[in-house]
C-alpha cells in the first residue's frame, strides 16, 4: 500500500517518530540489567557497536526482476532504483516499497475469467450505442506503471487498478455513444481500441495516475441475449444483399467494356468508311478535271479517246458477233475468236512439227 494510503505515517496511527537517543538510553538500560556485573563498560560499547552495525546493514534491500524500488526519506518521495541489491539509510530515516511496477498488467471488462470460468458482467458490458440500440462489448486493457514515474502510481491514486478499470469502462461508452451499431459489429473494431486507447491514456495522464495503457483488445462484441437471433437474421439479409449488389456489379463491368468496344468498332468502321467514300470522290474529280483539262486542249481526240474506253468497259466482259456491211463480196458475218480463249497447246504443238520438219 502507498505511504499517503497508511493512516499516521509508517509508525502507526497518531503516533509520533522515537526519539534516538532515548531508546539508546533505554536499550543501554535494559542491556545493563542482563549482563554479567565483569563484563563493564566495555562489553556494553561492544554490544551497542554490534546493535548499531546491524542497524546500518538493515538498509540493504533487493528489487526483484519485474519491481522497482522506491526510496522515502521521512515519509517523502527521494528517488527511484532498479532492480537488484540496493542500500537505503535504515529506518526511520528511510525506508523503500517496492511495487511491481514493470509488470503488465491485464484488466478484464464486462467479463471475469477465474479458474478457467467465464462469467459474464452485463452490468459492466452493456452499452448503448449512438443510433439507441444496446449492444453488449467485452474487452480487455493491458496496462503497466510509466517509466519514471512510479513515485506518481503510488501516490496520486489509492486504487490504480480499479481507476483504471473505471477509466475503461468510461472510455468505451463514451466511444459506443458514438458510434453506430453497424459499424460496431463488424469493421470499426480497430478504430475503436484506437480510440479507447487514447481516450484512458489522456484521461489517466489528467489524474497523474502514472500510468501507460499499453493496448485495448475488444473480446466480443454481441446485442444482447434476447434479440440476438434476430440481429443474426438482419445481417444474414445485409450480406445476401451486398452478395447481389457484388454479382450485379461483376456483370456491368463486364458487359459495359464489351458494349463499349463494339460501339468504338462500329465507330472506326463508319470512320473508315467515310475516308475512304471521301478520297474516292476526291479521286474522281480531280481525274475528271484532269480529263477536262486536256479535253480543253485536243476536244477530238479526247472524245474519242473516251468513247474507246467507254466501248471497251462496255464490250469487255461480253460475247462479240462482227458483222461486216461494208460491201457486196464481204461474207457479212467474220468470225471472231477472243486471244483469251485460244489453247494454251496449239503454239507448242506448232513448234514441235516445224522442228520435225
């Protein structure tokens, strides 16, 4: 227990510090009774070196591994020493207490977990939301004493673990109060032990409480009991509907970039076609200003000229008959054979019988 929780002092309540010399004087008193009547003055200075050697190595204390020593001089705080074998001036002058303030320590709310059994606390872990809904939260605080300030956590605060506890507790209905229910019961997890967190450390720190709030881990987080099954049924229907919303926005990203590509297709066709339907046109006039140019020049022969191409476009892929009228003796009819339909064989048969010959 911290010395400002102890009532009158080390020395018990209402009592004041024994003055030195007197309980040498006594001490010398009662030594001088029990010993020999030979042993004299002598003895007696030897014993009272021994007493007084004995009480100066009664100030050597050890710290263990997880505690840190505090020295009080009179009562008041004087220093801090680490863990080992110390040496402080024996009591009264000083004494040390040595709280076990390296070690982290782990506070429950809203459950207790003893021998292995788990009992709910819903006075401690219900909890009323921003949107007014009621919503039961289970966490737990790891904490330990600030370096450097063990003086503070014995003294500021009689009970540090359960100011802590209170300290929580607060801290989490604050942060519940404002939040709502949905975001509470599935991804603000990490931003509400974020928020605990900086909320009891702020709030400790304003006590002088020398503590540091190491981390807030949220356990469970459930309405309660009797609406349970249907909080259950409501996100089954939440989840069904973000399932459909997914699907239907997997399919529109995949139709919308198919739509798109034949609308762009479609688009480079029309394009295509117009450029090439352009240059065509663009073709044909400056051939036929061309064509004019020069009819300009020679009219005759550039009639004529178009006349035998229009003929030969026109006749070209025809069967021809030629009927000459030109006289009496003419036959009237003169055969014609098109160059394309002659046989590929007769030049060659022609040459192989010159050769013979």
């Amino acid at each position: 227990m911290p010395l400002s929780n102890q009532s009158g002092g080390p020395w018990g309540s209402g009592s004041k510090p024994p003055d030195l010399e007197e309980f040498l004087r006594r001490g010398q008193g009662v030594l001088g009774g029990l010993l020999p009547g030979n042993l004299g003055g002598r003895g007696f200075a030897l014993l009272v070196l021994a007493a007084v050697v004995l009480w100066a190595f009664s100030g050597f204390f050890r710290v263990e591994p997880d505690e840190v020593g505090v020295v009080l001089r009179f009562g008041k705080f004087v220093r801090e020493v680490q863990p080992g074998l110390n040496y402080h001036l024996p009591y009264p002058i000083e004494t040390a207490l040595t709280p076990q303030a390296l070690r982290v320590n782990k506070i429950d709310i809203g459950f207790d977990l003893r021998r292995g059994i788990l009992r709910d606390a819903p006075e401690e872990a219900l909890m009323l939301t921003g949107d007014e809904n009621i919503v039961g939260v289970d966490f737990s605080v790891l904490w330990k004493v600030k370096p450097n300030h063990v003086g503070d956590f014995l003294f500021n605060v009689q009970a540090p673990e359960g100011t802590v506890k209170a300290v929580g507790e607060s801290a989490m209905r604050t942060v519940i109060g404002r939040s709502n229910i949905q975001a509470i019961l599935t991804g603000a997890r990490q931003t509400i032990e974020t928020a605990v967190q900086e909320l009891m450390q702020k709030t400790l720190d304003d006590y002088g409480a020398g503590v540091v709030v190491q981390q807030v881990q949220l356990q469970k987080v459930d309405p309660p009991t009797q609406v349970i099954d249907s909080f259950r049924d409501v996100q089954a229907a939440r989840s069904d509907l973000e399932r459909a919303q997914n699907e239907a926005q997997t399919y529109a990203n995949r139709v919308v970039p198919e739509a798109r590509g034949r609308a762009a297709k479609i688009l480079q066709d029309a394009e295509a076609y117009r450029e090439q339907t352009v240059a065509e046109a663009k073709g044909q006039a400056s051939r036929f200003s061309q064509v004019y140019e020069q009819y300009k020049k020679a009219p005759d022969v550039t009639r004529k000229r178009i006349y035998l191409e229009t003929m030969e476009r026109v006749l070209g892929g025809t069967d021809k008959t030629i009927i000459d009228i030109g006289g009496q003796s003419s036959p009237g009819v003169v055969p014609y054979l098109p160059l394309n339909s002659l046989p590929r064989e007769r030049p060659t048969q022609q040459s192989q019988s010159g050769g013979n010959q």
